[in-house]
C-alpha cells in the first residue's frame, strides 16, 4: 500500500507538469497526504544523517538554498523543497522525488505549518531565524506564532537542536524553554544603528513585559538588546559575525567567529539580510559537522534564489529582483539599494493575492522615503498598484512622476523608454507579482520557470 499511494501521487505531479498545470510542486504531496497520512513520517526516517527545517519570516528559501550548496560542495546527498513549497503537501513531494541514496533533508518550512511538521519530520535540527509581522491576515499576530513555537518546543526531545538567532529578541527567549540550543548573531557593526526603526516588532521583553533598550540594531527589532527592568537580554551567540564589510549590490565579506575558530566568508548576495542568512547556514553546517573549507565554498558559489537578489537580463536592460512581500524585509531591500551608487529606476509591483496577503496596509510601515532622493524613474505595478502610488504619493514623491502600469507586461516593456536600452532597473514585488513577472520573462525567453529550479 505504501508503495502504491507514493507511485499514484509521483504520477499525479508528472501529469500535472505534462498538462502544463504549473509546477505541480505540491500536488503529488498533497495527493500522498491524502491516500496515506502517516507516508510522510515514514519517508522523513528514511533519512539517516537526520533533517534540517528552516522558518523565518523573511530569508528561509534563501538559507535553504545556501545550506543545500554546503552540502553538495561536502559531498552530503540531500533532499530538499528548494522551490519554496514548504507547506505539508510541498514537504512530502520533494520527500516523494528523493533518491534513494539522500541521507539528510533541508526544508524551508512556513511559520505557521512548523509545529505539524516538525511534529511529522522529527527533525535533527530547526534554525528559527526572525519572525517579523507578516500577512497579518493570515497568520495573526506575531504572538500567535510565537505561542505555537513555544508549545512546540516544549514537546521537542533533547536531541533536537534549536539554533536560534540570538539578535531577534522574542525568539531568543524561546531558546530558554529547550536544553539543546545555540544561538547566532550579528556583532558590532557600522551597519547598525542605535535607532529602532518604526517598523520594529517585538520591542517588549518577553518575560516581563518591560521595555527593550538597543544599543545596535540592524533589521527591523534585531540587535544587541537587553530588558530594562528584568534580567533577560540577548544570550552569547555560538556564532558571530564579525568584520562585515558590505561591497554595494555584489555581496558581502565577513568573519565567522567561534569559541575554536575564525572562517572568512565571500558572500556574492548583497545586504545584511544574507549575512543572517549565511550565518544560520554556518550554524547547521559546523553542528553536522561539515569543515570550514567546505562552508567558505559553499557559499562563495551562491546564486540568488528565485527573485531574492536575482539579476536578470532583459532585451539587454539589467533587472535586479529584490521579493518584498512584509515591511522588515522591504525596509532590509531600500538599505540594500542604497549601497549602490548613483540614481536608480525602481519598479515596485503590490499585489494582495493569498499568497500576498490581502491586507496591502503594511507598505505603510516602509520606509520608502528614505530613497526618494535617489530616484531617477519610479514604475508602479501590480493589482494594487494604486494603493502603492498613493503611499508615494502622500509622502511627497510627485505624482507626475509616477508611471503606472497595472499589468506586468506593460510595465516591462515601459522600462526601457525609462531606463535606456540598457539600463539597470531595480524591482520589487510581492510573491504573487513576482510569479507574474517570471511567467512574462519566461514568455520573452528571458529565464527559466522556477519550479525548473533544483
Ligand atoms: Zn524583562
């Protein structure tokens, strides 16, 4: 029986993909879960150098993806949900593509799935890397989330370890309810700030309530923190990075410091983001015991993941793909444009799709002003692009200025009239405008379709 339900929902995915039905990503998984629930325990034990998941608000494909190019360079062979699928059916498709031969499993995994899955996975490992406010009409509150991860790690066994991010306060106390934790973070660096900005979550001590006092802070509520009434404050990091120097839109060198050693790290992805991405990805590799060597390879062979830093040749313009889908990581976006020189042509596409988040409040809480002066051309797009106009708009940018184009073809083929034949644009959109702007690239016989992507 339990070859028979993998065979039919193996089937079900290659058909779809025949049929032209999109990816089929999830489709044989969620088939499989259906005909026979307990599979996806069963495939997940099948794993014997055990399971790695990764949730985060904002970076999980990405570390995913870097973890993953660890491991090959290493010689580790491994399954994984590398499309960003990471709900239940997405899990137990790529489980179901495995080969017979994977030992060790790296999947993304979405916040408000983790405690189901991890329930089902029995990981070795789970990284929780930041929690920022998110499609707040679908997954509540922050504290929601929080809440359920809590439950959930009170439940883990001991030798599951937690890696946690010791700079996002809330979840670092989470690190006090499991004995098996290491932490991560960010050092002293002349990219933080002493401001918090307005965007920030999690400015409250979890255990008391009591204000947070910063004395660095780098994205969004994350940095050096301490309560001003209790005793809580940001635990020692196992893993620091140190000696960050960012090098515009190209990437990023820094140090990964432990107690035993020092690893120098070229990292081709821009922002700081990636560096707490990168560092998540070292924290897994050294516990699995993967050499510093192997690590440094690894991720100075990095390519973006799909839309995250990606750059793509279009009819000779450069586009550069920055996915902004929650405040944080739109804010972490604009800081990184801002190492670049000179003007830019910035497209911003919104949509409120599911995937999205229907609720479009959060570009409120962007601080896009901070790039108005180095604006050259501003596109709009997407199914809400007048929403997004108006936020421009209200903040001074002028509206004369502002080219909308609600269909993604449209605003392509505008850019070239902005930018110069072959000009650079910078574009950010949701998740869903992103899809939409791959499918028009793919049309143009730009890029791949990113279900192509292993
Ligand atoms: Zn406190």
């Amino acid at each position: 029986m339990r070859h028979i339900a993998r065979f039919l929902a193996k089937t079900a995915g290659q058909l779809s993909r025949v049929l032209g039905r999109g990816g089929g990503t999830s489709i044989p998984g969620t088939l499989l879960m259906k005909l026979r629930p307990r599979t996806l325990q069963e495939m997940a034990r099948e794993l014997d150098q055990g399971i790695v998941v990764i949730s985060a608000t904002n970076g999980k494909t990405t570390t995913t993806r870097m973890i993953s190019n660890i491991a090959q360079k290493s010689g580790f062979s491994y399954v994984t949900n590398a499309s960003g699928a990471n709900l239940t059916g997405g899990i137990a498709s790529a489980l179901l593509e495995k080969n017979p031969e994977d030992s060790f499993g790296i999947f993304e995994i979405d916040e408000a799935a983790l405690p189901d899955l991890v329930n089902q996975l029995e990981p070795t490992i789970i990284i929780l890397m930041n929690l920022f406010r998110d499609q707040l009409d679908r997954y509540g509150e922050l504290e929601t989330t929080l809440l359920k991860w809590a439950e959930m790690i009170r439940t883990l066994p001991a030798t599951t370890k937690l890696l946690i991010n010791a700079d996002d306060p809330a979840l670092a106390y989470l690190g006090a309810l499991h004995t098996n934790v290491e932490f991560f973070g960010v050092g002293e660096t002349q990219y933080g700030s002493s401001e918090i900005p307005h965007a920030a979550d999690s400015l409250y001590c979890q255990k008391c309530d009591g204000a947070l006092l910063f004395s660095q802070t780098t994205i969004g509520q994350m940095g050096h923190w301490k309560c001003q009434k209790c005793d809580l404050e940001r635990p020692e990091p196992s893993y620091t990075a140190t000696a960050i120097t960012l090098k515009e839109l190209k990437g990023a060198e820094f140090k990964v410091t432990t107690a035993l050693s020092t690893t120098d790290i070229h990292l081709p992805l821009a922002g700081l983001h990636n560096i707490y991405n990168a560092l998540a990805a070292c924290a897994v590799c050294a516990t699995v015991n993967i050499s510093s060597s192997h690590i440094q390879e690894g991720l100075g062979s990095m390519r973006a993941a799909f839309g995250r830093n990606e750059v793509i040749d279009y009819q000779g313009l450069e586009l550069l793909l920055l996915l902004a889908k929650n405040p944080a990581g739109a804010n972490q976006n604009l800081k990184t444009v801002l190492l670049s020189q000179g003007k830019i042509h910035l497209a911003v596409l919104l949509n409120d799709r599911t995937a999205d988040g229907q609720d479009v409040s959060w570009i409120w809480d962007v601080d896009y002003e901070m790039i108005f002066d180095r604006i050259a051309s501003l596109s709009i797009g997407g199914d809400r692009a007048y929403d997004m106009a108006l936020r421009f708009y209200y903040s001074g940018f002028p509206l004369d200025q502002i080219h909308i184009a609600t269909k993604v073809k449209d605003l392509l083929s505008h850019l070239p009239t902005v930018a110069g034949s072959n000009g650079k644009v910078i574009i950010m959109p949701t998740y869903t405008a992103m899809l939409d702007l791959r499918s028009e690239l793919s049309k143009a016989g730009t890029t791949h379709s990113f279900w192509e992507e292993k």
